[in-house]
C-alpha cells in the first residue's frame, strides 16, 4: 500500500482489546439483573400476601369466637402465639378452656392445647387440631374425661355464615371421671361432616350430614352397642330458619313448625354377624318427639333380638305371673323355684317366638348375598319400634 515500508506491511494486524465493563459486558449483565430484580419483587409481594392473609385468617378465627360467644361457648387461652410464614398461618392456643353458658347449670371444658391453621391461599378455610385430653366438668366437679391419638376440625365459610364444618377422631375413647375407668363410648375412627346443600345460612339452609364410625362402641348407652360396630348414615335436615346462634332446642321448634324433618338417605351399621341397612324420614310433633318410618333390611335377626331389651319386656310378664316387683333374673328365679327351669324355659320360648312371627311380618330380601328380612322402624311419640317390638326411647328434642 503506498506510504507503507515492505517490514511495516508483513507484521499481523493489531486486535482492538475489550475492557471489562464494555458494551458486551453490560449486555450479559442485565439478564441476572432483571432476575434478581423480579425475585426480590416476588418476595416483597409474597410477605405482603402473608402478613394480608394472616389478617383475613386472624379475623376470620375471631369472628368464630364472637359466634360462639353469642351462642353461649365462652373461649380462652392460658397463652396463644401465631405463626407459620412463609406458607401457612397458624394460631396456637395452649391451655385452651370454654365455658358453656347456655346450660343450666353451666358446664366448663379444657383442652391441653388447639392449633388452628390456614393456607395463604385459602384463609377462611380452618383446619384445628386438637391435643387432649379434654376433660368436662359442672361446678368444678369432673364428669367426662376424653381422649385421642388424633383429633381435626375443619371450619369453611366467612363468620359468622358457615359453609361446613368436619370432625375426624383417631383412636377416641370417653369415660367417666373419678377414676371409675367406665367407658362411655370408643371408636378406632369417626368422622362428621355438616354442609349447606341448598339455601344459605340466612335463610332456610338444607343441610348434609355425613357420619362414619369404625369399631365404636358404647355399652353405657345400650346393650347392643357393646359390641363394636361400624356405620354409616347420609342424612339431610330441612326446616331450620337459620344457622345464627340459639339453643338446639330453638332449632328443632323451627323444624316442626315450618314443617322440615330429617331424611335418612341411608345407613348400614355391621355388627359381628348382624348388619342392618335402611333409609326413612323422621319429623319431629309439637311435643318435641320423633315421629316417622325407616324401612330396614336386617340379616342376623335371630342374633340381634336378644340384645334389644327383649330381655325386660319378658320380664313384665314374668313379674306378673310370679308377683315378683324385682329384676328380670329376680322374676325368672320365683318362677324357678315354682319349677325348675320355668323362668328360662319361658324366656327362651318367648324369645324364640318374636323372632319368628318378626319374620313372618316382614320380607324377604338379601344384603351381600346374605338373606335379610325388611321390617318398619317406627317412631312414635318418641317411641321406637322394630315391627311390634319396643325396642326404645328417644329422647325429646325440645
């Protein structure tokens, strides 16, 4: 090239060096930038939805505590925190108490501890778990003691409208206090589950009741729930006005005045060698007892009889015959002295008769494979009936 030596023209070309911090550098940069940028921003965001959520969830739980309130249930706490960032808020409350105000006399009930919790996503919706025992007790006398390897309850809505409430219970057992060791009722699992199914909690609420019992039993209440059973029941109540708070009593007013009962849709309880299913409706009269139908199908009829009572109705007419004012086996005796073996010869041949002539009035039909008979459970005025044997009582519900 004119105005270059030949040595000048033969050297490399000289490379134009880059310094750090140049154009290209700036460029490569942004990208982390803009990332680091965005997640701080996502975090900032996510507290601020945490400490929103926790608020909503802290409002909510105190609107349920002003709900039962209303209703009577006073609640406390020896000491309470809140916790649970970055996903969940919990509320724990330790030496939790209620004192139930609306019965006469009233009762007190203390938990060693309840830990409520929410998602941040979902903060009207409670999840609690309970830790027991819990004991029950009226003017400082203990009654009822209870306890669980597992206890839950879960609470939806926006108080103090609730959507629906479940119970789940592992390992549960209830007894008497006073170290009497007397079990009232015990159960491997339980669970229960109220929802609106149509109306609101303002306004003539439908609701659906589900319960499911695995290996409960309760001898204190009735002979045959000495054995362990497992049920199941799909009910739905209609003819309440509203969910606000009242006595129960106040509710089941309601339903017999506008009319509403309670539909079974099923139930199946399995006992051993004895299942029963059915399905019926109960209304409730104007002096505050059950009224209705349930239609049963039963296999093991002649093994369920026995443990229904049948027992004390033999021993009406055994009291009768003998004079006797004392107890079935006092009765039975009186006529065995008369004769040896009268009382039981009676008691079996009656025994066996009812069974017979209850399989004669119902019908024939089959669960599983199994052949069942199908009888009328009536409610009368509080009275139950299975066909034409007395079987109980249920209590009035106002």
């Amino acid at each position: 090239m004119p105005g270059q030596s030949p040595l000048s023209m033969m050297r490399p070309p000289v490379q134009q060096v880059q310094k750090p911090g140049g154009r290209h550098g700036r460029r490569r940069a942004w990208p982390i930038i803009t990332l680091v940028v965005i997640v701080i921003g996502l975090a900032l965001v996510w507290v601020g939805l945490w400490y929103y959520a926790a608020s909503v969830a802290d409002r909510t739980l105190a609107g349920w505590v002003e709900r039962e309130a209303a209703a009577g249930r006073s609640y406390s706490c020896g000491s309470q925190s809140i916790g649970g960032f970055p996903l969940r808020i919990e509320a724990r409350c330790v030496d939790a108490a209620v004192e139930i105000k609306n019965q006469t006399p009233p009762y007190a009930v203390k938990a060693k501890s309840v830990n409520f919790a929410a998602e941040v996503w979902r903060p009207t919706r409670l999840i609690g778990d309970v830790t027991g025992p819990l004991a029950l007790s009226q003017a400082g006398q203990p009654l009822i003691v209870a306890d669980w390897t597992g206890a839950r309850v879960t609470v939806r809505g926006v108080p103090p409208d609730p959507e629906s409430v479940f119970a789940e219970l592992d390992g549960s057992h209830l007894d008497r206090a006073g170290g009497t060791g007397e079990s009232l009722f015990k159960a491997e699992h339980a669970n229960l589950e109220a929802r609106i199914a149509a109306g609101s909690a303002r306004d003539n609420p439908v609701i659906a009741v589900t319960l499911h019992l695995k290996a409960a039993t309760a001898p204190t209440s009735h002979p045959a729930l000495a054995a362990p059973i497992d049920a199941e029941l799909e009910a739905v109540v209609r003819g309440f006005k509203d969910l606000s708070p009242k006595p129960w009593a106040d509710r089941f007013r309601e339903m017999q005045a506008t009319g509403g009962g309670i539909e079974i849709k099923s139930l199946r309880i399995a006992q051993t060698d004895v299942i029963v299913v059915g399905a019926g409706t109960l209304s409730v009269n104007a002096h505050g007892k059950l009224d209705g139908l349930v239609r049963v199908a039963i296999v093991g009829i002649e093994r369920l009889v026995p443990v229904l009572g049948i027992d004390r109705l033999i021993a009406q007419g055994i009291d009768r015959l003998s004079g006797s004012n004392g107890s079935a086996a006092q009765a039975a005796g009186a006529l065995d002295r008369l004769i040896p073996g009268l009382g039981g010869a009676l008691r079996e041949s009656a025994n066996s008769s009812l069974i017979e002539n209850l399989k004669k009035m119902g019908q024939p039909s089959s669960i599983g494979k199994q052949p069942a008979i199908v009888l009328p459970l009536r409610f009368v005025d509080g009275a139950i009936y299975l066909g034409m044997l007395r079987v109980g009582e249920a209590p009035p519900l106002f």
